[in-house]
C-alpha cells in the first residue's frame, strides 16, 4: 500500500504526500537497527502535512491504496515534546533514541513525539529497573533489539532483512 502511495506522490496524483516516516530520519549503521525495532511498522507510515490536505484527497489516496490500509501521520497534529532527561540521575545506564538520529526539521517535533520516550538501555534487565523507577512513562529498547513498551509489553526478535532505515544508513555510509 504504501509503495503505491509514494509511486502516485511520484507521479504528481497524491502532492500533499511529504513522503515515508523513514525516509525522514537519519542513524547511524550501528543506531539504525534500534530505531527500527522502537518504531516498528510505524517507520512506513506516509507522512502528510495537516489533515486538512487528507481531507480533501482522502478519496483519492484511498483509490490508490485500493482497499489496503495504510497509516497516515499529519505532521500539523504533532506538538514538540520534551521533557528534562538527566541520565547521570538513573541507577543504570541509558540515553535517550533521539540523541543517536539526525532528525529532519520536517518532522522534528513528530518524531520526538514518537520517540521522545524510547530509552535505549543495555538489556531486558535494565529496562525492567528504569521502568520501576521512572514508572510507565518510558519505552525500552534493549542493544539487542527487544522493546518494552509503556504498557508493559515486550517485543522480541528481528526481520531477517535490514529495515528502511538500515538500508539509508548503509547506503550513506558507503558513499562517504
């Protein structure tokens, strides 16, 4: 669906499509596989400016999608998050997932929105004792690629193939 979505953008039919979410961040080779294991299925929603725009080509982008579902993120419905982080104050290691992107101003404040909360910490284990500690206010993503999320599921395993975003990082990385 969301390869046809960004076939039609390229064709002039979906204009107001700013492009994939993935296609807007920038990791490392080595950060990348930690952003795509916090976002999930959420790296090829289809970013698009203000609801006013899906609104008005909803019809459109829907005969596009011919009855596959896709997710939409409007960036006019994102607010900048923040929200003070001093690691030095944990009882275990961890940095925040934002400070190893390099975001694109487009979608900024939408991304820390979605990952302003991820933390990245060594293990299971250590996600388990900054939950207890900071509460369900953050999710977890381990160096192995688990994530714990805020309601407390924990998701385990890895695609086979490199995501989205490993594939940019690597790409970037050999022209350099």
């Amino acid at each position: 669906g969301v390869r046809k979505v960004l076939d039609a953008r390229r064709q002039g039919r979906l204009p107001f499509v700013l492009g994939m979410l993935a296609d807007f961040i920038h990791a490392d080779v080595e950060h990348a596989d930690l952003v795509e294991s916090a976002l999930g299925a959420i790296e090829q929603c289809i970013v698009v400016s203000g609801v006013a725009e899906l609104k008005e080509h909803r019809e459109e982008l829907e005969a596009v999608l011919a009855g596959v579902c896709a997710e939409v993120l409007c960036l006019d419905h994102q607010h900048a998050y923040s929200q003070p982080f001093r690691p030095a104050d944990l009882p275990v290691p961890a940095q925040r997932l934002t400070d190893l992107l390099r975001l694109d101003s487009t979608v900024a404040p939408a991304l820390w929105r979605l990952l302003g909360r991820t933390l990245v910490v060594e293990d299971l284990q250590a996600a388990g004792t900054l939950s207890a500690v900071l509460g369900r206010t953050y999710q977890f993503v381990t160096r192995d690629g688990a994530v714990v999320g805020i309601d407390g599921r924990i998701r385990i395993g890895r695609t086979q193939s490199a995501g989205l975003i490993a594939r940019q990082s690597e790409l970037v990385q050999l022209t350099e």
